[in-house]
C-alpha cells in the first residue's frame, strides 16, 4: 500500500475512535432515559391505580433477577410517599377454616362501602418441586371481578413465617395505588405463622368450633398475638358449637395480659358463606383502630414494624452475600465432606466458615 493511502488510513482510524466513543456514550444515556422513562411510567400509572402496572410492579419486586429487583427498588422509593394511608390486616388459620370464603365476604362487605380492597394471598410453595398452585382466585370468584379489589397470589417461596418473601414491598405499591385496606391471607401452616403479625394494624385468626381448636386457646403463641379470633362457619348444627367455643376462648384470653395497645382481643362467630356476623368483624376492626390511632400505639407499631424489617433486610442481605461468596461455597464444599467423614463437628465447620475472609 503507498504511503500515502496509509497515512490518510491512519488519520481516518484516529478520527473514527472518538466517534465510536461518542455514540457509546449516547447510547448510554439514552438507555438511562429509557429506564427512566419507563420508571416514570410504572409510578405515574400504579398512582392512577392502573392494575395492569401495579401487577408488573409487583412481579418485579417478586423476581430475583438483579436488574429487575434494582428497578423495582427505583419504583417503591417513588411509591413510598404515597403509601402508609391504608389499614392493614393480616387474617390466618389452619388450612380449611374457611380464610378465602371468609376473606370474600369480608372483601364484598367494604367494597359496598366504596372502599378499595386489595388482598394479597400467600400459597405454599412445593418443597420438592418448589411450585405453588396460586387459586386463591379461583376461590374468591365474586370478589375478583369487583372494580374495586385486587387480588394478587404469590407463592410463599422459601419463606417459614406463613407470608411470601415479598409481600410487605406489595404492600407499598398496593397503598400507592389507592388502595385503603390491605388483607393478608397467610398460607395457613399453624402456630409458625408469625411474620405476618409484624407487617399488619390488626391481626385475625380465625378458627373452628368442634375440631379441637378450642383447647389451643390455652397455649400461648398465635392466640396471645391475635386482636380478635373468630370461629368461622358458625351456621347449621355447628351454630351450637360455635357459641360453646366462643365462651372458652374468651375465657381464656381473659388469661393474658391487658395489650400495650389497651384493646382487649374479642371473639366473635361468623358464617362467610352466608355472610351473617361479618358485619360485626368490620365494626370491631374500625373500633380497634380508632381506639389505637387515639392512643398512638398505631404508629408506634408501625414505627416497630419499620425498625423489625430494616434488620431483618440486613441479615437477609448478609446471608445471601455468605453463600454467594465464591470462597465461601469451596470452603462449604469442603466442610462438608469433613463432616460426612467425621473430621470436623457442625459447630466447628460453622465458625471456620464465618472466620473465613
């Protein structure tokens, strides 16, 4: 090649570099406003109280894909000044008590009163195959196409607290979206599930009468941290039951200490399925409210809950940080063939691991 052809070769290559620098510049910030934008778009429209957006929102809070959770860590800074403005409560119970029907009608009678309703349902996630069925829907099948609730299935996940790993996020983005009464449906596994107590205003455990949970009443646990029971599907032959049921376990509240709230739990009968007593959960629910809001134990709790969350991210955080550590998971490797072959004890195996920088 002549000289010259060269020259003018090398000056074009000198002149091309920044050019390509440039555009990679540019196509950088445009995929920033792109993000952005889209962003914008998710608050503005989760704001109007578009479903459609506030569903995705929450998919996004649910994922484990890092950039999903970074855009949804951007969406809930957004949506937080606009949250806390609802009543929260937490309704559990063992599987078969009635949670879904009673959480329909319960659902229907606010609805009537104008008021929207969004119930965030917990299914147990598969041990073995890790799936959830997620049919709440299904089983909630007036209430889902009321205009003025929103029901949202997750599956529990690895979570032991009876509530999906998620769920308290959900709860952000449900009160941004105008939502002023959040109903959490725990997946019902029994006296475990307390996680959802420290994400609630008002927790209701609902039982059974003539199924043996009477005699729970005595034990401390779930019970000493309910505001209310109600025995469900008091209607029928069962209605008799029902009532010698809520004779015991008032008697065995009495048992307990007086709240830091100052409200004494109630117990109530109800039949979701004929909607008769539900009434009576609404009146009771807005009794302790206003009692609580009056006392300002309702923002201490609130305050408490905030603080429990913040450490609880924390080590959430630390321990998903230990088992990613690429160095952690060879020395795991190795402890654990140790303690198969009888070398080393769990104990010791644990602090090496922790030692380990």
């Amino acid at each position: 090649m002549p000289a010259k052809n060269k020259s003018a070769l090398s000056q074009n290559e000198g002149v091309s570099k920044p050019e390509t620098t440039n555009k990679s510049a540019v196509e950088k910030i445009k995929s920033n406003r792109a993000k952005q934008d889209s962003v914008d778009r998710f608050v503005s429209q989760i704001l109007k109280g578009n479903i459609t957006f506030l569903s995705r929102a929450i998919t996004l809070v649910e994922s484990t894909n890092q950039k999903h959770q970074q855009k949804a860590n951007d969406i809930l800074e957004r949506c937080l000044p606009h949250a806390n403005h609802s009543v929260r409560i937490g309704i559990t119970g063992v599987p078969g008590v009635g949670k879904s029907t009673f959480i329909e009608s319960f659902g229907k009678h606010l609805t009537k009163q104008n008021k929207k309703v969004a119930v965030l349902a917990v299914d147990p996630s598969s041990s073995l195959h890790k799936g959830s069925i997620l049919g709440d829907k299904t089983r909630m099948e007036e209430l889902v196409t009321d205009k003025n609730a929103f029901i949202r299935p997750s599956p529990s996940g690895a979570s032991s607290g009876g509530v999906a790993q998620k769920t308290r996020e959900s709860i952000i983005l449900c009160e941004a979206a105008g939502f002023d009464t959040i109903i959490i449906e725990t997946v019902g596994v029994g006296q475990s599930e307390t996680v959802v107590h420290s994400m609630v205003d008002f927790f209701l455990l609902l039982k059974l009468a003539g199924a043996g949970d009477e005699l729970q009443g005595i034990k401390r646990g779930i019970i000493e941290m309910a505001d209310a029971i109600v025995i469900n599907k008091a209607d029928g032959e069962n209605k008799k039951n029902a009532k010698i049921a809520k004779v015991e376990f008032n008697r065995a509240l009495h048992l307990y200490p007086l709240k830091e709230s100052n409200w004494q739990p109630k117990v109530l009968t109800s039949s979701a399925l004929k909607s008769i007593g539900i009434d009576k959960v609404d009146e009771m629910i807005n009794e302790y409210i206003s009692l609580t809001k009056e006392n300002t134990y309702f923002k201490q709790k609130r305050n408490k809950q905030n603080k429990f969350w913040l450490l609880s991210t924390i080590e959430e955080q630390l321990k998903a940080d230990f088992y990613n550590n690429p160095l952690i998971k060879i020395a795991l490797s190795k402890e654990i063939k140790n303690l198969e072959n009888g070398k080393t004890t769990p104990f010791i195996a644990a602090k090496k691991l922790i030692n380990l920088k």
